[in-house]
C-alpha cells in the first residue's frame, strides 16, 4: 500500500511557511460572511496593497464567536496570533498601521491571543484561559476557525488522512471494535451507539453497501453541522470513508440541506480534491479499497432528517419516513445495508482512530463518551460554536461561556434539542448534560442547539411556535402526527387568544402521550415535548393566559394590555406624539395614559419610551 | 411600441438546457430530484410543460413528478421574483423578535409572505432557520446571509439589490 508520507511532508513544509509569514486571516463562515467578512477581506486586501506590504491574507471558517464576528487574526511571524472581534472595514487602516508595520496589537479590539510557542502578550486574554473558551475543548471543532477549509494542504499538514491511512492497514472489525471502545454516540440527537450501527451493517450481507452522511439540519436554532462541513470539510469525508472500509462500502451520499450553500460548496471543493491526491476513487493508496462521494442537496423539508425519509428523499421520492423494521442497516438506501451517521459522528471517527478508543472514551460521561458541540443562541450575551466535554452543565454553558443574560435580565428556560426537544428551567440549570440526564428531564440532546430564554419569552408562546414549525413540516403519513399536531396547535392558540379553558390543558397531555406512543417516526414521536415540557415546568404561565387572560411575559399580542406606569413616565410626550391612533394622552411633565379602547397594540410607543414606562405584561 | 424579438432566442437557450440535463441524468439513479432542482434553475420556476417533460423523459407517471414537487418547499410552480428574499423565523430569530424583520420587509415591498412583487422583482418567503443563530434576527437575499438586522435596516438590504 502507498502512504502519504511524501506529500504530507511536503504540505507541512508548505503549511510552516504560510505560519511562518507575518498574516492576517479573515473568518469566512456562514456568519462571518453575514456579519460583512467579505467587505473586511476586501478593505485589509487594498490597505496592504496600498502599502505594499508583504503579508500573508488568508481566510478560515468560524472559531465559534459568533456574537463578535466579523473576526480577523493578526499573528506576525513569531509573535502569538491575536484574534480580533467586531472588525469593520472602518477599522482596518488603523488594525494593520498598528498591528503590522508598528508591530503593537490594537488592544481595545483584541479579544483573545493563541501564543502557540510565543511570549504571549501582556493585556489580551490567552484563548485557553478565556472565558468562552476555559471550560471548550477543541477536537472536532479542532481546525474550526484555525486552518483554511479550502485547503487540501492545510488538513493534510494537521493530520488530515491520517486516521484513513491506519484504518486501511487495520482489519475491518477492529476499527468497529475500536469505534465500540470509544462509546461514540450519534451527534444528531437519537444517540445509537455509532460502533454498533456498523456493527450491524458489517454483518448484513450484500454485495452493495452504503455509508451515508445526514446533513439535513434543519433545527431551528442549530448549526453545529454547518460549522463544521463549512470548516472542516475533509473530516466529514474522512470520516465516511473510514466508515465505508470498515462496513464493507463503496459509495458514500451526503444529504446537506439547500439552505447551505457554502458548506456544499466547500463539500464539492473537498471531494474534487480528495479525489485529485487519490483519496477518493478506485484503489485508493493501492490499498485495493474504492469509495466515492457523492452530494445530493435537499429541497426543503425538516421531515428529511429523519433517517428513512432522507433515504427516500436521496432515491427522488417523496421525502416520507419508512416503517421500521426493517432498519436501514439491513434494508437502507435502494434496499440495500445503509449505515447513516451526521455530520459531527462522522466528524469524530478520523480522531478516534488516530488516537484510539480509549483517548476518547477518557472524556465525557459514564454513559456518553467524548465531546460535543453546542450552539448558543437567544438571549445569552456570547452566541456562538462551542465545543465542550460531556457532562458538562448547563450553567456553565450558559453562564461561564455564554455570559449570561443579554442586559442583565433573569433566565428563565434553555430550549435543547429543537423542534424534538424541550425547554428546561432554572432549577436544573446544574445537571451535567449527557444523553440520557436530558431524556430524564424530557428534554433531548438533539443535534445541540441550544435556545437560551429570558423573563421576557412567553412559554406557550414558545411551544406554539415550535409545534407551529412541526405541523408545517409534518409529511401527513401518519395520522397521530398529522391530525394530533393541528388539534394541538388549535388548542394553543386559542390559549394564546386568551380564549383557553383549564380542561385544554388535560386534553393537551393526554394528546401529547397519544403522538409520542403512537406516530410512526422521530418527527412526530418527540414533537410533543416542548409542549409536554412547558406545560411540566411552566403551567403557570398556561394558567395565566387561562384564568387570569393575562400573559406575564406580555408577548401574546391579544392578552397584551398597554398601560404606563406612573412612578416611571416623566411625561415627556415622546409615546403620544408616536402613537397613530391618539390613545395616549396626559398634561405636559405629568404621567399619561393610555386609553385601551383606542389602543391598537401596535408597540410604536415601547421603543420610544426612554424610561422604560409602558409594559405590556 | 416595438416588441422584443429575443424571446425565442431564450426559450431555445432554455431547451437546450433542459435537454442536456436529461441526458446527463437519464441513468442517475433518483435523479428526479436534482433534475426538478436544476429545471428549476433554468426557468426560475416549474412550468407544467415542463413537468410534463420531465415525466415523459424519465418515463414516469405526471402525478408522481407533481407529488414530489409539491412534497418539498424548494420547489414553485408559479413564477418567481429575480431576488429571494427569505426572512427567518427559526427559535432564535423569533426570541428575538424576527417577525418585526418580516413585517418590515412585507411593508417594503407591499407584498404578503409567499407573494412575488408585479415586477418580478422580488419574492418574499419565510424560512424555519438559516442556521447564522449567532447573528440573529437574519434574512437571505438570494445565497447571501445578512444578519443582527432590525427592521430599520430592511428597507436599505431590499434595494440594494437590482
């Protein structure tokens, strides 16, 4: 068999010097590009030119501090990578002058230093020691915002097919073996245990297998998966690779949602270069092992993450879940033994067997080995990417990484899991988070997006909006999930309405237990839980909608009543000179009023508000 | 008023495309999907004629064609505006406060969610997540992402593009 010690010597020489050079590298992922990153790459590219400057411009992916992009890394050669947050093109003449030509980090802007073998700088927060990113680690999400994604050299030079390398000169069954001995679980929210789904598959025998990779993310609130195809394409490929040797495949699908397109971008670039160092094709290393990749792109439906549905939607069908059994390990894609992992699984297996079962299994839980990735989004003042060992809790996501609230306001439920998931309140903010402490709070891991909550979201309001989101994306195959979701979703409106009564609640539980039993796959059997989770942690706040017809976060536009509050208003005018329907009035300097008759429950007067005097609740 | 004489120019152009698409596909195993991508590609939307081709050369039944272009939210029977403008309202985007986006952008171009404008200038959808959580509220015009908007900021976003 071929190795890959010559080209791997010669893109780590080639990688050095790229290190070696003075540089400024831009974060081009998804929400890089959102928060204007190309117009940053464009305004550092003129003022080096302009200066004639030599310096090395680069871009990478996320590092995971989303709520401080566009991000841009400065590292002279030498000197520690400093890692700058919020960088407007405005703000890159004075970045470079400081930075590069009078060699002095700007350091108001700098959010961390990664000094590597450097002194590290005095003033700027050492990655490490940070804290968003004290309590990370950094496995999968390793190259996320540290090496270019578009480049085979980069992956390659920082071990890149390694791990494909030693899987071709193991047996078969010891790579699942070591796979077993990890305790690596499905990152895409069921949790299987990864080594024995190819156990399976590696035991049905056929003359055509399938490795196939699920990218269909499509939870609201998670994009753990895009970060990482986005970042790491070549991982997700050598993951799949691994995992066709060992089952016995020669084909390999990635279903990635259209919503994506820079990860499939990013994805076609990958293969066209595995493909080129002939790491995809026929007889790959002369190891007599053939896998090819292909891309198919979803067309917009949530229900496609769900394992059969995907496999129909790959083979041009309706996008509608099969009966179980069988399962796809004996009859996948066209009938034949499929083994269908996500993205992060396939993300962690390169790792696993260049470092072996054991180093991954020292991490995590009793019950949940390893790492995961996390995304942080909704009132928490640092959303971003996180990588973090199981077990971890959610405090310290919340609170130690995250930052707490946005403006100091009080927590009230973290959302885990998405659509599938539940909302888990403050008195169990200290669970260490695994697989099965989640399932026991009726929540689930789910793919990891994380929704942070405030004292201002209404909860019904919350599980209206999720279950809104599961009947849109129901299929309509079967009847608990199709019909339960609209009853379900009726009843919460009129909740919201204010028109509920108490005996809804009842009917809600019993309909919430009946779809969980009895729909026919994942969408429809974990749909009920944000609802059966707010109505668990939170039946107040349905009880206040109810009886009182009041909504205490104020968010229900029907339940909301406008008024002023006395001790605040200054009687500045501001509110009545806004309002377009006259309802506010009240003598100069004197507090005003609202007339709720005239009140249209607009909301123009809230923001013009200075003293924060009118509340809805 | 004189009338355009490119037309037909187009429409070949539009063909040709189409015929090579099925050449390229014609043994592609579950090809129907990509193929309805693609088509729609070439047209903007999903003309019946089209459809009715696309049954014929994959020779399968119409109703399986519509069934599975109706079954997924990518794929528009009627014509589309030139611009995409997809709102989000996924968790994150709602907590914080997404629907004021859509109202702003629905105001701008006098439009409802779903609707094209007259000009066949811009379509305004809603879209259950894009993904760019950490930049909430967000939209997408067309592939790109703009994020951290507040409902000031549409107007300017929306005209931006031609």
């Amino acid at each position: 068999m071929k190795n890959l010690d010559q080209i791997r010597q010669k893109y780590v020489e080639q990688y050095r010097r790229k290190l070696g050079k003075d540089r400024i590298v831009v974060g081009l992922g998804t929400c890089g590009i959102a928060a204007g990153g190309n117009k940053v790459l464009q305004a550092i590219k003129e003022e080096v030119a302009s200066r004639g400057l030599d310096v090395e411009i680069d871009f990478t992916s996320c590092i995971g501090m989303c709520y401080c992009e566009p991000v841009v890394e400065i590292a002279l050669a030498g000197a520690p990578s400093v890692i700058y947050g919020n960088i407007i093109p405005d703000k890159v003449a004075k970045l470079i002058e400081s930075h590069i030509v009078n060699k002095t980090p700007v350091y108001e802007w700098a959010a961390i230093q990664i000094p590597g073998e450097a002194a590290p700088y005095e003033g700027i927060s050492v990655m490490e020691k940070f804290p968003y990113y004290e309590k990370q680690v950094r496995s999968v999400t390793s190259r996320l915002g540290r090496t270019n994604p578009e480049s085979i050299v980069d992956y390659i030079a920082t071990g890149g097919y390694e791990g494909i390398e030693k899987a071709l000169q193991t047996d078969k069954q010891a790579i699942i073996d070591e796979i077993k001995k990890s305790g690596l679980r499905g990152r895409g929210g069921g949790g299987f245990p990864t080594g024995t789904k190819w156990q399976f598959v590696y035991d049905a025998q056929d003359d055509k297998k399938y490795a196939v990779c699920n990218a269909d993310e499509g939870d609201p609130g998670a994009f753990m998966d895009r970060s990482v195809l986005e970042g790491d394409p070549h991982s997700v490929l050598e993951g799949m690779m691994i995992a066709g040797y060992a089952i016995g495949a020669d084909e390999g699908y990635i279903y990635c949602r259209a919503e994506y397109p820079l990860a499939i971008r990013r994805l076609n670039l990958a293969i066209a270069q595995a493909e080129e160092h002939g790491l995809l094709g026929d007889n790959i290393l002369d190891s007599g092992f053939s896998f090819r990749i292909k891309i198919k792109a979803g067309a917009g439906a949530f229900v496609c993450g769900e394992e059969t549905a995907l496999l129909n939607s790959i083979e041009g069908e309706r996008g509608m879940p099969r009966v179980r059994p069988p399962f796809p390990a004996n009859k996948g894609l066209w009938q034949k033994p499929t083994v269908l992992n996500n993205v992060e699984t396939y993300a962690n297996v390169p790792f696993i067997i260049r470092y072996g079962g054991d180093w991954y299994a020292k991490m995590g839980t009793e019950t949940s080995k390893g790492s995961k990735v996390f995304c942080l989004t909704g009132k928490v003042n640092n959303t971003g990417l996180m990588e973090v060992p199981m077990g971890i809790t959610l405090r310290d996501i919340i609170f130690s990484i995250g930052g707490g609230i946005q403006g100091g306001k009080e927590f009230k439920a973290v959302q885990s899991g998405g659509p599938s998931g539940g909302c888990i309140p403050a008195e169990h903010l200290d669970t260490p988070i695994d697989y099965d402490s989640l399932t026991a709070l009726g929540a689930i891991m789910g793919s990891g997006g994380l929704v942070v909550m405030d004292e201002t979201t209404c909860m019904v309001d919350v599980a209206k909006f999720f279950l809104n989101f599961t009947q849109n994306e129901s299929c309509g195959k079967c009847t608990p999930c199709r019909e339960g979701t609209k009853r379900m979703l009726e009843i919460l409106q009129r909740i919201c309405e204010g028109e509920g009564e108490l005996e809804d609640l009842d009917t809600l539980e019993r309909l919430c237990k009946v779809i969980k039993n009895s729909a026919l796959c994942g969408l429809g059997q974990t749909c009920p839980n944000p609802i059966a989770t707010t109505l668990k942690y939170f039946r107040s706040e349905y009880e206040a909608h109810i009886i009182d017809k009041r909504c205490p976060a104020g968010v229900c536009t029907a339940l909301k009543v406008y008024t002023i509050l006395e001790d605040k208003c200054t009687g500045c005018g501001a509110c009545a000179r806004n309002c377009p329907t006259g309802a506010i009035t009240g003598a100069k300097k004197e507090p005003h009023v609202i007339d709720t008759e005239k009140c249209i429950k607009c909301g123009t007067c809230i923001p013009k508000c200075k003293f924060d005097a009118i509340t809805t609740a | 008023m004189s009338s355009c004489t490119c037309g037909g120019q187009v429409e070949a152009k539009k063909e040709a495309a189409l015929q090579k698409l099925f050449d390229r596909y014609r043994d592609y195993k579950g090809g129907l999907i990509p193929i309805l991508q693609e088509a729609q590609n070439i047209y903007g939307y999903l003309p019946k004629d089209v459809l009715r081709r696309i049954a014929k050369e994959l020779r399968i039944p119409l109703s399986k064609v519509y069934g599975v272009c109706t079954f997924y939210a990518q794929f528009h029977l009627k014509p589309r505006g030139r611009n995409i403008v997809r709102v989000c309202l996924g968790t994150a985007c709602h907590v914080r406060g997404g629907s004021k986006i859509l109202e702003a952008a629905k105001e701008h171009l006098g439009i409802d969610n779903g609707e094209t404008t007259e000009d066949l200038k811009y379509t305004l959808e809603t879209v259950a997540c894009i993904g760019a959580c950490g930049l909430s509220s967000c939209m997408m015009v067309n592939d790109d992402t703009h994020g951290r908007l507040v409902p000031e900021q549409v107007g300017k976003i929306l005209d931006s593009y031609e």
